[in-house]
C-alpha cells in the first residue's frame, strides 16, 4: 500500500543545493536539458542538473524491488522503520543489484547496465524529489556508484509534488512502451494493488498496464492467492514464506487461474482441490509442462493418493468438517469445505510449511527442524513426481489411441474440402484431369492400406470398419 516517507536525513540542506543548481542551469542560458514526466493526465518538463551521488538516497517505495524487500525479514523491518539510515539504505542497493527471482544471486541485467555505464556513460538522466530520493534510475545510481563515479544527472521533480504524486510519476515512466527494463511479475501485481488502493477503476489501471480488463482481475486472483499462501505458510515460530518466493511462476499461476475459472462453475470442489494440487507442485518446482497433468484425469485417477508416503497422507478424521458453517450475525448457514477439499488443503499446508521452514534464514530455527521440514518436501516431491510420471504417461497413451482417428477426421475433412475444389474446378474448366486420377489412385492404394491394418485382430468390426473390409474386398474382385 502507498506511504508517506518522512524526508531523509539534511533534507533541507540538499534542497536548498538542488535550488541553487537548478538556478544556475537557468542563468547560465543557451540550450537547457530537460526531462519529461507525465503527471496528472498532463506532462511536466523538469530541469535536468548535475548532483553528487553521495547525497543522493534510494527511494524506499519504489516498485521495482518491492517484492524482493520480502528476501530478508529483519532487514526489511529496519527498513520500513527508518528508510534513511545506512543499513536500510544498503539492503536496497543489494536488492537492485540482485536477481529478481533469487536475491541470493546478482542479477545479469545489472551486469550489462553496469558494463554498459561504463563503457558509454550515463546516457539519460535519473529523475528525483526535491529531497534528493530517486524516483527513476535507482538501478542506474547503483551502479554508477560501484563504478566510481562521483555525480549523476537527474531531473528534478516539483516541492509541490506529494508521495502520491512521486509513485505515479515512478509507474508511469516504468510503463512507457520505451522503458529498458521491466518489473518484475510480483512487483507488477503490487503495483495494480497500489493503484486500486488509490480508488482508480479496473478499466483505468487495465489502461496504464496496457492489458485487457480481464487479464487484470486475473492478476488480483494470483495475487490474492499468493497473499493466502503467505498466511497459511506461517508456523509457530513467525517463519512464512515470502513474495519474492513465487517470482518465476507467472506462467504456471495464469494457467492455474484459467483451469480454475473453468472448472469452477461446474464442479467447484473439483477446482478447488486442482488449485491446491497445483500450488503445490508449483511450490515444489515442477515445470509448467509437468504441473499441466495435474487435472481432471488426475483427480479422477487418484495418481497423487497412490504415490503418497504415509507421512503426508491425510486422513479424512483428521480434516472432518461440519455438514453446514453459521454465518455470524446472520441466520444464515452456508454449506461448509468437503471433505476432499479439506484433504487437499491439509496437504497443501505441510508444503506450505515446510517450504517456508526451509527458505527461512532464521537464525533460530534448529538445523534439526529444517532437517524434518526437508524431508517433507523431499517426500511431497517424490510423491508428485511419480503422480505427474504415470498422469503423463497415461496422457501419452491415450493420445495415441487417438491419433488415428484423429488423422482419418483431418483426411475426411480434406476430401470434403476436395469435392468444393472439384466443382469449381470443373465449372472453369480448369481441372487438370490426369493429375487427378493419379491423385485417386494415391487414395485406392491409401485405402487398401489402411483396410489391412484395420481388420487385423477385430472379430466382429464395427459398422465403418466393416464397411472400409467390403468395399476394398469389392474393389479387388473386380
């Protein structure tokens, strides 16, 4: 959600310099650098100065690691309770130098921004407040300062301008069709969450991320769903997983959201132990080719309840639920969870847990239960990996049993297609009659072929391939 930062550390003194530069710039006449913002349905063009990177400070809220801030627990809280002191300050720099999805390793976009700076300078300029927080070119003066390099250009935004404004300014430049580099999928959701936040209407904000309506309610599905995740992950030791967690699965998450939408107004508990099996197995790192198996086959074939250790099956006692749930205040009731449905979300919640157990950096947490918590996971993927093996197997197979009628529809509809070209072939008079018979007879011996194939091993055929025997007996007596 959107927040109001106190000003940082001189705050007064830095804008008293920024006035001074910007007064210079406009003494100095001749041709001024400016930057172009759009704020307000409106654009701005602001000053573009010089300013020591040393007074300048990442900006706290910025949208581009604002899923990552989830990397460290502890840090993220100094963080948020002062923006403006060292610490928090290098926890920033580290994450905008970190790969999105693993913060653990540094990012290769950094690499070519830094190789890039270094080779041809700083080409366009930052953008920042009157305060001296950058609101554009936060990965930019990181490298720049891991370069060496003492200053950096940057346009400076109005004193009128509030944190309101300043985010909108940030997302707005973000979402420009020329922008370099993107944000990452988790930090995009929370960008649309900010901006419902703010009141703006699904259409209005659909607009600014030049996507389609629908495709944003699908994005607050996921990552609403993420934020529930999150909650069911939490143990008694305050371990949970993080946002920064589920970066790399935007593709899974929209096919899950999809399947779910789709199962959901016919047999809702089915979608509902879908969504979970499938969560799951995202959790646990299957590839999206693997996590596609688990659908409705899958639950009707029970692959996963067979490949289950002891350890992680659920019993339905353990999850029984009332028939019916009372809604406070209300006399009302509601029918409650199924049991099946329960199953799976009790599963679900030992990954959940476990995952989180082993991601934590908790200094706290016993070698011992991390030790028990990978065991889970080692069990829980075994489990899946053998479900989604024989589910893709299975698959394989009857895909072959029905490749062959599936050839003879293509070819049904191919000579259907022929008779149209034949008619008006003939009526223009530009049938090739030659080419034609040999092309019938391609279709005899084709025919012949597909008849000694097709009555091998049938006792009593079916009418069409009993059919196909005596027209091709007939064919050959004659």
């Amino acid at each position: 959600m959107l927040r109001e930062f106190p000003p940082p550390p001189r705050a007064a003194e830095f804008s008293e310099l920024i006035k001074k530069k910007v007064e210079e710039v406009k003494a100095a006449g001749g041709t001024r650098e400016t930057v172009t913002v759009d704020w307000n349905e409106q654009q701005a063009h602001v000053e573009v100065i010089d300013l020591p990177l040393s007074g300048l400070y990442f900006n706290p809220g910025t949208h581009r690691i604002r899923a990552q801030r989830s990397h460290d627990a502890a840090r993220d809280e100094a963080l948020e309770k002062d923006p403006w002191s060292a610490e928090s300050q290098d926890y920033l720099t580290f994450l905008l130098k970190a790969s999105p999805t693993d913060p653990n390793l540094r990012d290769p976009e950094f690499d070519k921004l830094h190789d890039s700076l270094n080779q041809f300078g700083q080409n366009d300029p930052g953008l920042v407040t009157h305060h001296g927080v950058l609101v554009n070119g936060n990965t930019r003066a990181a490298a720049l300062r891991e370069l060496g390099v003492q200053s950096m250009r940057v346009g400076v935004l109005p004193e009128s301008f509030t944190w309101a404004d300043i985010n909108a300014v940030e997302l707005s430049l973000q979402l420009r069709k020329d922008h370099r580099r993107d944000y990452s999928y988790v930090n995009r959701l929370l960008a649309m969450e900010e901006q419902a936040s703010l009141g703006r209407t699904p259409e209005q904000i659909a607009k600014d991320f030049r996507i389609q309506v629908k495709t944003y309610h699908q994005e607050r599905w996921i990552l609403s769903t993420i934020r529930e995740l999150i909650d069911r992950s939490k143990s008694g030791g305050g371990v949970a997983l993080r946002l920064v967690d589920w970066e790399g699965a935007q593709e899974r998450l929209k096919e899950l959201h999809r399947l779910y939408l789709k199962l959901e107004s016919v047999d809702r508990d089915q979608a509902e132990v879908l969504k979970e099996f499938r969560l799951a197995a995202i959790l646990l790192d299957f590839s999206k080719t693997d996590v596609r198996h688990i659908d409705e086959e899958f639950l009707k074939e029970g692959y996963l309840t067979r490949s289950l250790p002891s350890a992680l099956a659920v019993s339905g006692s353990a999850v029984s639920e009332p028939d019916e749930i009372s809604i406070p205040g209300l006399d009302l009731t509601v029918p409650a969870t199924s049991s099946v449905v329960s199953e799976a979300r009790a599963l679900n919640d030992q990954i959940l847990r476990a995952s989180a157990a082993v991601r934590s950096a908790a200094p706290d947490l016993p070698d011992s239960d991390k030790a028990q918590d990978q065991a889970v996971l080692d069990g829980a993927r075994k489990a899946f990996d053998e479900a989604i093996e024989s589910a893709g197997r299975n698959a394989r197979l009857r895909k072959r049993k029905q490749m062959a009628p599936a050839r003879l529809a293509e070819a049904c509809a191919s000579i259907d297609q022929c008779v149209m070209d034949l008619v008006q072939a003939r009526t223009s008079h530009s049938l090739d009659e030659e080419v034609f018979d040999e092309a019938v007879l391609k279709l005899r011996s084709s025919l012949r072929k597909l008849a000694q194939q097709a009555g091998r091993g049938l006792p009593t055929p079916g009418d069409g391939v009993a059919w196909l025997l005596e027209a091709v007996a007939a064919e050959g007596s004659r």
